[in-house]
C-alpha cells in the first residue's frame, strides 16, 4: 500500500440474513440465535436427600466455575475495498483492491459461578449473579475464507488487511448477538438450570429466585 494511509471501505451490499438448510445465495451477512444453553444437569447425580442441603447443592453448581448457557452460530460475508490515498485528501487512480470475505463463528454467552452468593430464608433459595458475557467466540476456519479476490500490483492485499476485517467481525458478531437477545437468552437458560439442580435434589421444597448483578 505504499506510504499512504489505508482507507477501507465496505461493500454496500452486505446484508444480515438468517443461517438455513440452503447454501450462499447472494451478498449474505447473517446470523442465527442458537436455540438453549448447555444441558447443565446431565452429570449431577444427587445423593441420598436427607444427606443434601440447599448450601451443598449451591456449591456443586459454584464448583463449575462457569456456565454455558446460550449458543450462537453466525456468518459474515462482505466484501472490503481499500484505496490508496494521497494524505487522505483524495484517492490514488488505479490503486483500489477488495476482497470477498467469508467468516463464520460460534459465540458462547453464560455466567461465572465462582462469585455467585447464595442465601436460604425460610424456604426461598436466592441466587446473585453477574450478567451473562461472552465466554467465547469461536471461528470455523473449515468455512471461513476469502471467496473472491481482486488484487493490485500498486496496492496488494496483505494478511494484515484480512486480519483487520476478522477482528471486526468478531466485534460486529458480539454486538448483533447482544442486540439480537443472546444475553437474555443466557439468563434465562441459567435461572432455569439452577432451579433444575434444586429441584433434582429437594423437588419443590424450595422456592428459587435470582437476583442479577452488573459485572465490575
């Protein structure tokens, strides 16, 4: 790219689109709500209930240290144009390049146990946790990659041009996620789960209700 400042462009035919069963058609940037979290009680095995209490069973749920509790699968495909530039004041002739890009990931949200609290008054359990975040944000590179390009010998593509559009995918998929109710979604995966191991162990005994905190 010479000396001059990169200036990237996207293309203006991107668009947000549902994942289906079909494959690509078009200009395609979309992104799909997984459908529930992790099942959470398929390795608790309560023992004897006269031998449990509600404190026991919270801190087998706390020992997980986290909680996968929604899942995300989304896809991005947009094309990225750059244009040398001549300090920015106006573009170079016969120095633009672009690329297709693909990029598909897995976004996991759920919540940290290890600061949970817990309280028992009369027979209602009360749980305090942090907001559900994101725990990860997980490339397919097996699906992901450039689908097209459209070099320049005066202005080349470079790896750190798709490194560029990668790492605002991963900040653009994070924050349609958010809006798109991914963080909800989490929370109530995570209520419903914790009531689901005190119900395993006491039946309805207990009441559960949960108070959510902002992260520090």
């Amino acid at each position: 790219m010479g000396e001059s400042e990169m200036k990237r462009k996207r293309g203006k035919g991107a668009k947000w689109r549902q994942l289906g069963k079909a494959g690509l058609v078009g200009l395609v940037l979309g992104i799909v709500l997984g459908a529930g979290g992790t099942i959470f009680l398929q390795n608790f095995n309560p023992a004897d209930e006269k031998s449990l209490t509600p404190s026991a069973v919270f801190s087998r749920i706390a020992s997980q240290n986290e909680m996968v509790s929604a899942s995300q699968d989304y896809m991005i495909v947009e094309k990225v144009t750059d244009t040398n530039t001549f300090f920015d004041l106006f573009d170079i002739p016969f120095t633009q390049n672009s690329f297709w890009y693909r990029y598909v990931g897995t976004i996991k949200a759920g919540v940290n146990l290890e600061n949970a609290d817990f309280s028992l008054v009369g027979n209602t359990i009360t749980v305090a946790l942090d907001d559900p975040h994101v725990i990860s944000n997980t490339p397919d590179m097996e699906q992901s990659g450039a689908l097209e390009e459209n070099n320049n010998i005066l202005n080349p593509i470079h790896v750190a041009d798709v490194d560029e559009f990668q790492a605002q995918c991963i900040e653009e998929s994070q924050a349609k996620a958010t809006e798109g109710g991914l963080m909800e979604e989490a929370r109530q995966n995570a209520e419903e789960n914790i009531r689901d191991m005190f119900f395993a162990a006491f039946g309805d005994a207990y009441a559960v209700s949960f108070v959510w905190r902002q992260a520090a």
